[in-house]
C-alpha cells in the first residue's frame, strides 16, 4: 500500500500520483505541466507516463484545472480503459477544457509545422486532438460531494467540497489490503474562505496520511475587505487616467468571482461607468455551467442568483464570442474592462490585447491570480517593463496591480487552519507548490507536526507514514 509522488512535486503544475493498494493501482490526477515556455511545456507533457495507463484500474480528479486534469485524453490514447470519478459539476467543466485544449494542441502542431517543413525538420504530432478529447469524455462518471463509492478492490472514495472552483473536491480515500485500514486524505486545491459565489472548503476530522497542497503556503492573503477596497481604488484609477482595464482571468473559477463581484458591488464600485467584456470562448462556456450548477453556490450567492441572472445583474456585459468581435476591442481605447485568458498570459486572447494596450500610459493590467514561475504573467508582476510578442518588442506602460487577495487558493493560515480540524495529526505531505512555499509552511506548521515535501518519484510506504520517503526514481 504506497502512494508515488510523479507530479507536482516541488512546483505547482502537474498533478499527478499514484495510489497502489494490493493489485490495484489508482491515480489521483494527471495534469498537464504548464509554465517555462511553450518549448518546455511541450516537451514535458510529451514525456510517456512512468507507469502503464493500461494497467490502471480507476483515476481520480480532484477539479477541472489543466495543470490537475489535462493529460487525461493523453492517458486515454495510451490505453487507460478505467473510470475517471469526479464530481459532476467537474465533468461538465472538463468537456470545455478538454476540447478547448485538443484545439489549442492542433493549432500549435500547424504552427510548429510549417516553420519545421521550410527548415526540413520532422513534422510534430499534437498531443492530442478533438477526438481523443470526446474519448475521454466518455470514460467519466461524476459523484456528488459525500457519496462513498467503492472504485477497485479495497478502495471507496468520497469527495467532499473543496471551496477551489465549482465541483471542485477533496478526495478521501478508505483504503484496504490485507487487514489493514488507511484513510488518505488529497486536498487537491483548497479554496480561500470567503470567496465569492462558493461555500467554503470542507473540514475533515480523521485521516491517517493527508496530501495537501502548498501553493501560496508561505504567503497570507490580505483580506477580503481590503482586496475588494483595492480593486475599487484601481477602478476609479483608470477612470482618472482614462485608459482600459486588463484582467487576465483564468477562465474556469476567477472569472465567475469577478463577474460576481461586479454585480454585487456594482454602485459602490462604479461599473456603470464601464463597458464589461468577457472576451474568452472558454470562459463564457464556463459561466453558463456556474448557472447550471447553482445548488452548489453559498447562501449569498443562491439569493442574489435566485433573483437575477448574471446578464441582469450586469447590464453592460458584452459577450464577445467571434474573433472579429475580439479583434475590434484594439479600437477601444478608453472605458473598457477586458477579461480574458489566460490568467497567467501564457496563451489566449489576452496576449493580443497587452499587444495592443499595454503600451498605452493611461491602461492598468490587474492579476487577480496566481502567477507560476517562468510564465509571462509572472515576469510583468515581477516589473518586466518590456514583453516580447510574436517577434515584437513592447513597452510596458501600463500601471501593474497585484490583488493577490482574490486568490481561489488557501494562503498559510487556511492551510494551517484546514489540517488542524483532523483530531489527531496525521503524517503530512506538501504538494502542488514551489519550494520556498512549502519550505515557509514546513516551518510554520512545526509547532503542530511534522511535515515534508516528497521530490518526483519519492514512494510514502501508507502501512509505515512515518517512515522516510523512500527513493522510487523519477517521475516525468
């Protein structure tokens, strides 16, 4: 009975671990690896799997994040014939992560292709396309939060709320081999407290090993009050300076927060003074199944929903679904607020507007999320005054903000605060954040346990926690 840790291990992307109970081997996610550059991104998640996707017997998503679910059509067309569980509102939203990825995928291939015919090179395959997005589709079976269900030999999983993102869960596993009982505890993304729209994350009381993640395990948040007060700052400071408002928004979570967020603060905040546009495909998709799943809402946002809909509660929301209609916003040049992906500029439609507004002295870019390392989001909140895009050299004029408070991720004190509901202290494992993160919440949890950050590939011994990782090789 062990777990093997083969992604997001020591950094925040690529989800990833492998549960073996007897003969039965179980993932707990397979994301993709993202950040570093397209180069790197591309010749990681084309790595082949350290294990056969065969011989799994069931895979377990804790939420729809690329960087928790999007190897996934991968592990299909590989040969994985199992059930992937997850909760039902996750299943919805990886149909339109899925094949939003399968796109982006085909379109960088063609891209890549047609530089490498001119030099001569081998063409290069997508890692996947539309069709093994639809494949995995169909191995999908959604669970609602606190249903036990039995999904191999001596494993039953219950998924409980996570706070992250709509049917986002933590996953409890109730493990058996032999005579002997484990309870494993995987946080995958614990959300903040007090976000907007969702109820808070779950609280757990026993566990025998708990997998948490870290990734802003050495920061606190400010508070909710104080990042609202500073987004209306920033808000009448572009309305002074005259210029527009760029907010890279991951597409799936912070985008529905903001909106949300717009409406219910809409005369304290001044949005009638704007024109509000959601300009991402994906986010809009992702919007209408928040709508769907409104039953997972908290009781504020049930009430407000149970009056309106969002299109009511703002009424200067554009939707621009065409590329036409995106394109035509580089004509705007004052009294707009752009939302669009990816929040970490990485890809989307958000790179074309920094190309064409980030220049301007009047404009302002709000980051309202985590940042990964190497990303280009990250090197603009780190003061990068010039961005080069498609070739092209850009001045940063436009004044950068940084409301971390809006994070969809607990900081130190959630995380401390989650783990110390479990009435005893169960081993304690760190995942999904950088290393310094998890070093700063390795030091401010030791007055309560010990806890430790396995590398990739290290194996946890689940009949001896407490023992030393031991060394399983590397992962991908």
């Amino acid at each position: 009975m062990q777990i093997k840790f083969l992604g997001a291990a020591q950094e925040v992307t690529g989800s990833c671990h492998l549960l073996q109970v007897g003969r039965q081997q179980i993932l707990l996610d397979c994301g993709l690896m993202q950040g570093g550059g397209k180069a790197r991104e591309t010749e990681a998640n084309a790595e082949a799997f350290p294990f056969d996707p065969a011989q799994l017997d069931a895979v377990i998503l804790s939420h729809s994040h690329l960087d928790h679910s999007g190897r996934i059509p991968l592990l299909i067309k590989q040969g994985f014939k199992g059930k992937i569980y997850t909760h039902r509102a996750c299943q919805a939203m990886c149909r339109i992560m899925f094949l939003d990825a399968a796109h982006i995928h085909e379109r960088d291939a063609v891209t890549q292709n047609r530089k490498r015919e001119r030099k001569g090179l081998p063409l290069v395959e997508p890692l996947y396309v539309t069709e093994d997005a639809e494949k995995a589709l169909q191995h999908f079976r959604g669970l609602d939060y606190g249903e036990p269900l039995k999904v191999a030999e001596g494993v039953v999983v219950t998924l409980f709320d996570a706070g992250h993102i709509l049917g986002s869960a933590i996953v409890q596993l109730d493990l058996q081999e032999g005579g002997e009982q484990r309870r494993v505890v995987f946080t995958g993304d614990l959300g903040h407290a007090g976000a907007p729209i969702l109820r808070n994350p779950t609280y757990l009381n026993h566990a025998d090993v708990v997998l948490m993640e870290s990734t802003y395990g050495g920061r606190c948040h400010r508070s909710w009050e104080a990042s609202f007060a500073e987004m209306a700052e920033v808000l009448d400071q572009a309305r002074q300076t005259g210029g527009n408002v760029l907010i890279p928004a991951f597409a799936v979570g912070r985008t529905q927060e903001l909106l949300y967020l717009f409406a219910q603060n809409y005369q304290a905040w001044g949005m009638a003074h704007w024109d509000i546009y959601l300009d991402s495909p994906m986010a809009i998709e992702a919007t209408e199944v928040y709508a769907e799943f409104s039953q997972l809402y908290d009781d504020e946002a049930k009430a407000l929903w149970s009056a309106h809909q969002y299109r009511d509660l703002l009424p200067n929301l554009k939707i621009t679904r065409s590329t036409e209609e995106s394109v035509a916003l580089n004509q705007v040049k004052s009294g707009a607020i752009i939302i669009a992906g990816s929040g970490m500029c990485e890809g989307g439609r958000i790179r074309h507007h920094l190309k064409n507004h980030v220049w301007r002295p009047g404009g302002h870019l709000v980051f309202v999320g985590f940042q990964a390392r190497n990303t280009l989001g990250r090197k603009l909140v780190e003061g990068l005054d010039r961005i080069k895009l498609w070739g092209e050299e850009i001045q940063v004029a436009a004044r950068v903000h940084t409301i971390n408070g809006f994070s969809a991720h607990a900081d130190q004190q959630g995380l401390i605060d989650w783990y110390q509901h479990f009435e005893k202290r169960p081993t304690l494992l760190l995942v999904h954040g950088e290393e310094e993160s998890q070093q700063a919440l390795i030091e401010a949890l030791a007055p309560i346990t010990q806890a430790c950050a396995p590398k990739q590939g290290q194996i946890l011994d689940l009949l001896q926690p407490e023992s030393p990782l031991m060394d399983g090789g590397e992962g991908r």
